[in-house]
C-alpha cells in the first residue's frame, strides 16, 4: 500500500479560459465567452481528482482576481491549493478560444508577465514532490525562467525520491521563438521521465522526425518507459522501451470542442496506470474521458467523474 500523501502533483499553466458561447461563429463576430479554468496541468489536477485520485497543483496565480477565480475553482473540486505562491507583479494567465467545429478552434494565449511562469526553485522546494506517487510535468513550463529551471529541477528531485515522473508534451507553437528551442528544452525533461504523453504534432516538435513511430524512437531512446501517443479519431497507441506497442481504439463521438481532450485524456490513463492496470486499458480509458470532454464546450469544468467514465466505457462494449 502506498503511503504517499497524494496520487498526483501536477506543475505549470493555470489560468482563465475564455470560451465563445456563439458555436460556429466567426472569431471576429463572437458576441460573449463563458469564464472556465484552465491549462493542461491544472485541466490534470481537476480531472485526476474527480476520479477519485488525490490531487495537488503546483502553479503560480497573481495577487490579482483571476487568481482568486482560479483558487475558487480548485478548492471547490477538492485538489489541494496550499502549495500554490502568489506572485507579486505577475498577472494570471489567461487564454481565448473560438469554437467552429469540427475542425477550427483559433486560441489566443495571454502569457505575457503570466504569474505560473515565475515559480521557482523554492516553490519546487516547498511542494510534496517526495509525499506524490506521480510528478506531472509539461513543455510549457520551459517556455521561460524561472520556470524552467524550476520544472527541470522538480523532474530531478522527483527521480531521486522514487516519484514516477509523467511528461506531457504540450507544446503549443505561439509560445516558442522557433520549434527547435521548444525540442531542445521538452528533450532535456524527458530525460527524467517514466511515460511521456503527446500528439502527433507535439512528436514531431519534440524530436524533428516527421514520422511518428521515428519520433517516439527518438523520445525511447532518451530514457522513459513508455511514450503514449493520442491519435485523435484513431485511439491512442503506447510505445514501449522494449519494442512494444499496444493501441487503444477510440470511442466515435460527434466533436463539439477539441480544447481539454487531451488533458482527459492524460487523467484517465493516470487513473488506470496508478492502479495497475496494464496498458491497454489504462489507454482505453484516457480514450473514453478524451471523448466525453470533446462533446462539452471547456476543459477543467467539464472532466468527467469516475463512475460517469467507466459507466462511458461499459456502455461502449467494455474494455
């Protein structure tokens, strides 16, 4: 029995999403937004947490009201919050998003000064690395320092307390000079990693290789057990060290809004991984919570329960 006080720590991006409420609607003629949490560590902390695994967060908020909304949130869902600093000066971030599906969904990200961007080595220092069975961490976090020292230096405390270190990609291009600065830094954190999570084009971005299964050998080959790729409509698939690979079919829906499916996703494998299960199940449930959060119009707010997945699951025929 583990004995450590949380299943999951999650580090990086938080912020307000700013969703449009009129679907299919131009950017330029959206009319109003609905006010959402969100970034993909924090969409992690609230999904993991809703299906019952112990949760903590490490971000940065601003002394500001957004970072007041944001905690609001957090503690209402039950991840714990007191190892989150605020930063004097800095700002919460904050994104914007249109919704056209099924295939356009333009973002505006508001990271300038953005407060999670200022944690640092003392923030990794004051958070319950050691007290987590996972440590999440993602390549946004090294878009700049301090956060990025700060993330590379909470993967090194993680692999020498015998915390499993989980790597999502998460690379989103408008927040990088060029994609090699963004493969040069995701590479020195996988490194540390046990499993590393991404899409296709976050493959790609990491390694250089156009082909997919050249970019998980590439990301193989630095260390982590097992590299997890989301495929969209086709499943997900993990790749193994030893050579191996399990796919996991999707779950057809009717897609509503993209944006967070990934995070379910990452927080349904993290379920059925922390408990065990092999990988095609645990792969098959990151697939059902990816489904159930792209017919709904946010991220965080909108991760599914546990009992809702699995019933999700059943339904569907099972693992």
């Amino acid at each position: 029995m583990d004995d450590r006080a949380y299943d999951v720590l999650a580090m990086g991006r938080c912020g307000i999403d700013l969703y449009s409420n009129d679907v299919g609607v131009p950017f330029e003629e959206i009319r109003s937004f609905a006010a959402y949490v969100g970034g993909c560590p924090t969409n992690v902390s609230v999904g993991t947490r809703r299906l019952g695994l112990r949760s903590a967060l490490l971000t940065g908020v601003g002394d500001d009201p957004v970072g007041d909304f944001v905690l609001h949130f957090l503690r209402q869902e039950g991840v714990e919050t007191g190892f989150i600093p605020r930063k004097p000066g800095r700002r919460t971030g904050a994104v914007v998003l249109g919704i056209e599906p099924p295939d356009r969904f333009p973002l505006v990200f508001y990271r300038e000064n953005a407060a999670d961007l200022a944690l640092d080595v003392g923030d990794v220092l004051r958070a319950p690395v050691e007290r987590s069975r996972v440590l999440f961490l993602t390549g946004t976090g090294l878009t700049a320092d301090p956060s990025r020292t700060a993330t590379l230096f909470a993967a090194e405390r993680a692999a020498a307390a015998g915390t499993r270190v989980v790597v999502d990609l998460d690379y989103r291009a408008s927040l990088w000079p060029d994609v090699r600065a963004y493969g040069v830094n995701v590479r020195a954190l996988v490194r540390w990693a046990e499993v590393v999570v991404g899409n296709e084009e976050e493959l790609r971005a990491a390694t250089g290789e156009e082909a997919v299964e050249a970019a998980v050998g590439a990301l193989l080959g630095l260390g982590p057990r097992a590299v997890v790729a989301k495929l969209g409509a086709r499943g997900s698939a993990v790749f193994t060290r030893d050579g191996g690979r399990v796919d996991a079919p999707a779950f057809p829906v009717e897609v509503y809004n993209v944006l967070g499916a990934g995070d379910a996703f990452a927080s349904g494998f993290l379920y059925g991984w922390l408990r065990g299960w092999d990988w095609y199940r645990a792969a098959r449930l990151g697939n059902a919570c990816g489904a159930i959060v792209v017919t709904r119009h946010g991220c965080a707010n909108f991760m599914p329960y546990e009992e809702e997945a699995l019933h999700f699951v059943e339904e569907r025929g099972g693992f």
